[in-house]
C-alpha cells in the first residue's frame, strides 16, 4: 500500500492505543472551554475516567443546538489570540454553527485532505481545479490547501459560472476536479449544449462529496467525464472534508480514525448499532486543539462497512450516507428518504440531470410530486411515448417507496440548479404538513 502518512497502515490495536491516547488529551483539552468544563463536572466526569477509546461511552453528547447556544464563543478551548481562522455550517438559519482553528489545526486538515487525495491517486503532477465555493464553506479552502500541501498546481476556480470553469478544466488541462455532485451533473448539461464533449478533456479524477448522492449518480458523473470519481466526506463541525473519504476500491469512504473517534447509534437510543447496521454517526475529534468538540450526533445516517478492505488501510469504512435523520419526510405513514427517489431515477437512462420532490396536499391527503427531466433525445412529441415513461418512473418510484408518486415530466434544465447544495424536496404541505 502506497501510503501519504504511516497512519493510514495502522492496524486495529494501534489505532485504539492512539485513540486512546488522544481521547484524554481531547478531555482535557475540552475542559479548557466553559461548555465542556461546566458539562463534564456536572456530569461528574474526570480526566482520569479516560483511559481506553471505549470509554468514550461516558462521555455526553454534543448536539447543533449546544454548538449554536455557544455561539459566538462558548466553545475556545485556546485563548482568541491563538485562533486563526473560522469557518462556518452551510444552510442554516439562526445563528451559524462556527468552528475555530488554531494553525496547528489548519495543519493537520490540510495533511488529512492530502492524504486523502493520494489515495484516490492524485500527485504533485496533476492539475487540480477546486469547483466548490470559497468563503465560510469548508469545501474551498479546505479542500485548496490539502491540494496545494500534495503539492498540485491547484485552480480555485470557486462555484458556477459554468464557461468560465469549462476554459480553465481545458487551457490547463486540468487533471482532478472537487466538485459537488449535482453541479457536476448540471456542469455535464453545459457542456452538452456546448455540443463539447467533456471525454475529450484531460480529466482523470474527480472528488465528489458535501451532499448526499447514491452510486448511481457517481456512475452517470464517471460515465459522462470519462474519470473516476471518488466519494469525500466531512462536516465542519469536524473541520470539513477530509473526514471520511473513497480508497481505489470505491466501496465504503475510510473514516480516519487516528483524527476522528468514530460511533454509530439508534438516533432514538442512542446506544450503538451492531456493524453493518443502519444509524447516526457520531464523531469525536481527536486531534483539534481550538475546539475540540466530543460525541458530535452528525444527524447523518451510515453503517460501518464489515470486513476488510481489499487496499489494506484498516481504518473503519463508512457506507456513503443515506440521508440524514431530518431529510427524511414520512407521507401516508412511510417513511421516504430523498436518495431511495435519486437512486432509481439515476439508474433510468431517460432521466436528465435533475429533480425535483415536491410535497403537496390533496384535500386531506399528502402526496409527493417529482418533476423529473428528461434526455433531450427522449422527449418526443409523441404523447403517447411520454406518458408510458411517466408511467414507468411512477411505478419503478413505487417499488422503492411503496407509494404512487405523481411525475411530471420536463425538459432538460428547465428545474432549479444550485452552485452549492442541492436542495431536493420542497415541502408545501404547510405547517401542520410534517
Ligand atoms: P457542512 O458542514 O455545511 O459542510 O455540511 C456537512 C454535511 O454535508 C454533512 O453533515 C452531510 O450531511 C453532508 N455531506 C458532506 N459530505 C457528504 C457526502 N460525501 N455524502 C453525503 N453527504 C455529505
Ligand atoms: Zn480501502
């Protein structure tokens, strides 16, 4: 295994020593914030509880509302002067959740952001264009320093304006892209009405991360740039990418646990899930020292991989994420998550790039609507042909959500595209909706 950092080739037994380790600096460290420091003692719980990576089960949990009722800066554990940087949670409303960083922070993101793009196979030789916005979003700067400490020339090109990326991918000929996944499928519209062929660029690897997507979307984005991309996963709440992230293997992101103390539990429980199983991923940094933050609840729904990589690294896999526990909208008592609707419509040759769910009353009733685009190439005058496709992704939907979805059909980039995050269902149920 060609590796960036010796950490990656830890086995099972030294992780848990370093974590171990690490866990009881990040209490101490913590006890150096009012939050933690009140939190802990109420609790009852000393430095010297700490003594194994399991022990972390003693420990409370932090939630968004904590980090948010700490705003501005409840949370220091290093005196203002010592801080560096911030940076902050995108889309919500009310105060932000900001997160500070000493230098030695910084330092230590920028090495894990690194390590994680030589594993998908990057080099100081390739040309790296990063497509996310910079700014408060940890998928600039984050992702542009790892790139510039591999050693890339490294383009912040920043988001959208769509031609103005297409010339600096092509004049450079740039190698590597970060680019979040729904833009890369709208960006792949652009070049289509470009009559450009994004094949003939020289692109070979593309990270893709910061919203949930499922392995159908990361095909159509292989097969439409003709690179291999690779799944990166992060929150800012844990710095931001550089968290989790895809090996050569694409099957599960290596959550890198000499950095991050990793649970998985039932959102309702809270106790843990057994391997393999469905629940909330719960994180505890190990190594940040301006604000170390423990048993972070991510709200993101995951299952530990079983079994081993076939690459070597034994640092647990992560599934890619599901949703999260609040993307999940319930209509006539089912439970629906937006990826299972992404799934199969990415999976349908007619489907375009884009989608829309939208939730609607009918008298009394709840009913999800999805606008789904349709391939130039598909959408014929013939009514006939059109309905019978309706009619076929209405009941592909129903096997996988268990209820009719009505489909409205449209043409291709007709829907609202979005430079960050996508935003994948709008509810217009009203307040009593939910
Ligand atoms: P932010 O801190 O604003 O950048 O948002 C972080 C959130 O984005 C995470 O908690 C996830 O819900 C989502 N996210 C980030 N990366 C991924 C990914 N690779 N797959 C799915 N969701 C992701
Ligand atoms: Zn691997």
């Amino acid at each position: 295994m060609e590796c960036y950092n010796p950490a990656e080739a830890m086995d099972r037994a030294r992780i848990l020593e370093l974590q171990a380790v690490r866990l009881k600096n990040t209490v101490y460290q913590a006890t150096r914030a009012p939050f933690y420091r009140e939190r802990l003692a109420r609790e009852g719980i000393r430095i010297q509880d700490v003594a194994t990576a399991e022990d972390i089960r003693k420990l409370p949990f932090t939630t968004k509302e904590d980090l948010r009722a700490q705003y501005p800066y409840g949370l220091l554990a290093v005196p203002l002067k010592h801080l560096v940087r911030l940076h902050a949670s995108s889309g919500t409303t009310g105060s932000p959740t900001v997160i500070f960083h000493t230098a030695g922070d910084l330092n230590t993101w920028a090495e894990l952001v690194a390590r994680c793009m030589f594993m998908v196979g990057i080099r100081p030789n390739d040309v790296f264009q990063n497509m996310s916005g910079y700014g408060l979003f940890t998928g600039g700067l984050g992702i542009h320093y790892g790139a510039e400490r591999l050693g890339c020339l490294t383009i912040p090109a920043g988001a959208g304006n769509s031609k103005r990326q297409i010339k600096l991918l092509q004049d450079f000929r740039v190698t590597a892209i970060h680019i979040i996944p729904s833009y890369a499928l709208h960006l792949g519209t652009v070049f289509t009405s470009l009559d450009f062929d994004p094949k003939l660029l020289s692109l070979r690897i593309a990270l893709i991360g910061a919203e949930p997507h499922t392995d159908a979307t990361r095909k159509r984005i292989e097969d439409i740039y003709g690179l291999k991309a690779f799944n990166s996963y992060g929150l800012s709440e844990m710095n931001g990418p550089g968290v989790a992230f895809e090996c050569g293997a694409q099957n599960g992101m290596h959550l890198w646990e000499d950095s991050y103390l990793a649970e998985i539990v039932d959102p309702e429980t809270l106790e843990p899930v057994p391997d393999g199983q469905i629940g909330e991923l719960v994180l505890t940094t190990l190594t940040r020292e301006g604000m170390p933050i423990i048993r972070y609840r991510t709200r993101d729904l995951t299952r530990f991989l079983p079994g081993e990589c076939p690459c070597g690294r034994q640092h647990r896999r992560i599934d890619r994420i599901l949703g999260r526990a609040d993307d999940m909208f319930i209509v006539k008592g089912v439970n629906i998550y937006p990826m299972q609707i992404e799934n199969v419509l990415m999976s349908m040759p007619e489907v375009g790039q884009n989608y829309l769910i939208i939730l609607e009353k009918k008298g009394f009733l709840d009913q999800v609507r999805v606008k789904v685009e349709i391939r130039e190439e598909f959408f014929v005058e013939d009514m006939r042909v059109l309905s019978a496709l309706q009619a076929k992704i209405a009941s592909r939907l129903r096997d996988e959500i268990l209820i009719t979805p009505k489909v409205d059909l449209v043409e291709p980039n007709t829907l609202p595209s979005s430079e960050g995050k996508a935003v994948r269902v709008d509810d217009r149920r009203g307040l009593n909706g939910q």
